[in-house]
C-alpha cells in the first residue's frame, strides 16, 4: 500500500512510517479536529469545547487529555458516538451539573452551553426566547 510522504497530523509524523498501521493512519484522520480543538484550546482561542467523536477513541481521547492536564467531561451518545466536552475547569464544572442528554437540557442550560460555545450571543438570546415562547421544543424530534 503506498502512502503519500505527507506529514501525519499526529505528532507532525511523516505518514510514510505509518505504512503498513492503517489503524494508525484512522485514528488520526479520524480524530484531527479533536487535535485541533486541543491546539486552539492551549493557545487561549476557546474556554470550552464540546466536540462528537467515535466511542473506539474514548480511551484514547481521556489519556490525551489526562496527559495535557485538561479537563473533562465525556458522555456516551449512543455505542458508537460520544460527546466530548474539554476546557477550563470553571467550564467542565458547570458541564457536570447538566443532564448528560443535549436533547434534555432546559432553556436555561441551552443558553448558558452555547454562550459558553462561543456561539454568538445576540442569537443565543434570540434562541433562548423563541424556546421560551414555545416557537422551538426542546427534547427529542420525531423520527
């Protein structure tokens, strides 16, 4: 199997001394916005980040994080997938007094999560109203 000398996410590695360990090369393709999110983390960009990764990495998302003395919060979505929520300790806190299920959270835990997000406040407050008059249900959509 050949495989391109380009360098592997991973460890800045050159993907060629990975010929040969495609679960190697899975792993990293698969979790290169879990990587991302680290590095933009470190470097201040964001205090919280909730990321949706595959469950196989589960053991290997937790010993990274433990490595880079991060906090962090990870909940089974179903037996493939889990939520990932890593960042500043003050954050991981407030994370760890809500329902575990996105899908159950009230309004005021939907707010509170996406302005932690940094998702842009004039439209949480939108969100928040439109949930709060009933224009938008939270909890589960039918199938």
């Amino acid at each position: 199997m050949f495989i391109p000398p380009v360098l592997a996410y991973k460890n800045n590695t050159p993907a060629a001394q990975f010929q040969g360990k495609t679960s190697s090369i899975t792993e990293i393709a698969d979790l290169r916005v879990f990587h991302h999110h680290i590095y933009e983390f470190k470097k201040g960009i964001r205090n919280l980040i909730l990321t949706t990764e595959k469950s196989k990495y589960k053991e290997t998302i937790a010993s990274r994080l433990q490595k880079d003395n991060i906090d962090f919060v990870i909940h089974d979505i179903d037996k493939n997938k889990i939520n990932v929520y890593f960042g500043a300790k003050e954050c991981i806190d407030v994370i760890k007094t809500f329902n575990p299920k996105l899908n159950e959270l009230s309004a005021e835990q939907d707010f509170m999560l996406g302005i932690m997000l940094g998702y842009d406040r004039v439209k949480q407050c939108a969100r928040y109203m439109r949930i709060k008059n009933g224009e938008i249900k939270l909890g589960k959509k039918p199938l």
